[in-house]
C-alpha cells in the first residue's frame, strides 16, 4: 500500500507538477534530448541520429536513467532531473518503454519520439502482454499510460505497424507508427563497415584460419532487473561435433548481468564477446547466427546469411509472454530444441532456404534500406518547421 500511494504521489503530482514549472520557459528550438531508460551510454538506436544531428548544430542533451539498477530515490532524482530538461526541449528521442513520459502533460510545442530498441514484432511486450506472467498488471498500464503522448514511432516495416499499435494502446491506423525503418540498420547497408567488422574480430585474434563464425545470441529468461541467461546451450557437443570448422561467439542481451565463465577447455572454440563487440559488428562479421526469441531475427534477416533456432523452451515462453505471430510458421529458419538437434542443423547449412528468408526480410524490414536514420530525422524535424 505504501509503495502505491508513494507511485501515485509521484506521477500523478510531483512529476506533472515539476515538468509545469519546467515548462514556463520558452521552446529552445535547438534542444534536443536523448534518454537511455537502463544503459550508462549511447546505444546504437541513437548513435547514428545524435552524430547527425551533431553534424547539424542542435543542442544535444542525454539522460541516462538506469532504471533496472537503481533504487526509487535515485530513479526520482534523475527523472526530476530530465523533466526540468525537457520543459523548454523540441524534441525527447527515446528507445525503451518508461511511465514517466505519461505521467506528464506534454507541451504541444514538444516532440516525443519513440525509436524503440527492436526491429520488427516478435515476442509480445506492453498492452499486448497485460495480465500476463511477463506483463504489467491492465490497471496499472490504463492509470500510468507509458505512451500516451508520443508523436513518432518509426518501425521497420509497414507489416508490423499493427504490433506497435497494440503494444503502445493507440487505436488502428492511427498515423503515429511509420514505417521508416530503425536507424541502426543503415550500417548494413555500408560495404566497409562490413569489412572493418571482419578485421575487427581478426585484431581481437578471434578469427583465425578458415573456420566459420557462428554468433550466438539468445534473449535473456525472467524479468528485466534479474534477467537470466539461458543455460541449455551444450558446449561440450558443440566443441566434440563442430570445432574443426567453426568458432563460437556468444552475445548475450544487456540485461544479463552475470554470465556464466567459459570452461578453459574451450578457450580455442568458444568466446564470450558480450562487452567486446556491438550487436551490428557482430552480424556483419559472423557467418551463421543462433537465436531463440530474440528481435535480432530481423536485423540478420539483412545479411542474407542462414539463421537457426534454439527454441528449447518454447512452451514456457508461449505460455508467459507470447508472440505476435505462430513462432513455428513465422521464424525463417529451422527450429533445434536440443543441441544435438542445433548441431545437425549447422552441418545442413548448404540446404538452407534462402528463399523463405527473402520473402520475410521484405515482409517486416521493408523499410530499413539504408536510408532510415535520415527518414527518421526529416519526418521529425520537417514536421517542426
């Protein structure tokens, strides 16, 4: 009772009440705010717009937020802190899900854009799991709207557009969601950042001889704050089966905390890259990449390059979170449940059907053609003039 009274204090008063005062000032036109919901850095949704918009002389700000790993007090300090920010900024990007953007009443002269961390809609998340094991409770999404007053969501395709709506509350075909694609997919499309990612891995002295990169990159188990790494990968049998032509790259999701030590006996087979390499270099680098749940489907769907499943656990995960679409008809690759069977998938490679894979990166990444970040920056700056 007390944490509910503190949260409703806190959003319905303090928070609209601050960001009023904040907003007595006149509109900064230059101003432009970036807020990471969890990370201490830039990630790579809005690298490519800041260092534009740099190039172009705004006033660029960043709050990181850290949510997942502080406390109330410290979550209230610094969003206190952004909302006195905000009050005379033109324009707020963010990429995650936060309740703070509701709880306030957004001067019209503002521009809150959504670029969301993922391409494409996969596993459910928002108003789309309420209720669920994974999801917030429907009361509490409809009393604190996290969405309410965004002016912009790009996604990556106009297939997926549906998903956002459902997931942010808005009602069908409201113009909000565009497909312009995501920002961060415009690297794919640049044939020496392909190359410096090769090289990259050889400087690190990962990429060695003629074997084949596998990347292994799953989505973390439980909930935000104590995301779990999933464990039923076997690397003994991958290492006995695989090691003569290929090497392991495990990346896991930035959530994940603690992970899991590589035995030393796989020191010359299998390496964690975690905090070593970005997601983007990675893709380009690797020559098959693993997943399971995770967005990352969509981004390698542009390499044009095999992707596998490790769906070890896919009853559990329909039955707490869910997907957009049935996960067996939607994925572009062969589904493993175990890792004998994941093994047997890699040496099939050569049969891999690229045709199906085609058909799903036109499906859902129809509008990632390397000119995202500057479409993303024209509709929201065009639309302010």
């Amino acid at each position: 009772m007390f944490r509910k009274i503190t949260k409703w204090l806190v959003f319905r008063l303090l928070y609209p009440c601050w960001y009023r005062l904040a907003s007595l000032k006149p509109i900064d036109s230059q101003k432009v705010i970036f807020v990471e919901n969890h990370e201490d850095h830039l990630t790579d949704n809005f690298i490519l717009i800041y260092e534009e918009l740099k190039k172009r002389g705004y006033d660029l700000q960043v709050h990181y937020l850290k949510v997942s790993s502080s406390g109330w007090g410290e979550i209230i300090r610094k969003s206190c802190r952004l909302l006195r920010d905000m009050g005379d900024a033109k324009c707020v990007f963010l990429n995650e899900s936060n309740s703070l953007f509701g709880a306030i009443p957004l001067r019209s002269e503002t521009k809150l854009i959504q670029l969301w961390h993922a391409c494409g809609a996969f596993k459910k998340w928002g108003h789309s799991v309420a209720d669920k094991k994974f999801g917030d409770d429907k009361r509490e999404l409809e009393r604190y709207p996290a969405h309410r007053n965004y002016t912009l969501v790009p996604v990556s395709g106009q297939a997926v557009c549906w998903a956002y709506e459902e997931a942010f509350g808005f009602m069908p075909d409201s113009g909000i969601v565009r497909p312009l694609g995501v920002s961060r997919t415009d690297v794919f499309f640049d044939e020496q950042a392909r190359l410096a990612a090769r090289s990259g891995l050889e400087e690190q002295g990962i990429l060695q001889g003629e074997r084949k990169i596998i990347l292994y990159a799953p989505t973390f188990r439980g909930d935000i704050k104590n995301a779990k790494a999933p464990d039923a990968l076997d690397l003994s049998i991958c290492y006995r089966e695989l090691r003569e032509d290929y090497i392991v790259l495990i990346k896991q999701h930035p959530f994940v905390k603690e992970r899991t030590p590589i035995p030393m006996e796989y020191a010359d087979f299998c390496y964690d890259v975690t905090s070593l390499f970005s997601m983007e270099m990675l893709l380009m680098a690797t020559d098959i990449c693993i997943t399971d749940y995770s967005s990352v489907v969509f981004d390698y769907s542009l390499m044009q390059k095999p992707i596998l499943f490790f769906a070890y656990d896919l009853k559990e995960y329909y039955d707490e979170r869910g997907f957009y679409y049935p996960y067996e008809k939607f994925v572009p690759g062969p589904i493993a449940q175990t890792t004998e069977e994941l093994v047997e998938c890699i040496k099939k490679k050569e049969s891999y059907d690229f045709h199906n894979l085609e058909i799903f990166r036109k499906q859902y990444m129809s509008g990632c053609d390397g000119h995202s970040t500057e479409k993303i920056i024209n509709a929201v700056f065009e639309s302010q003039n």
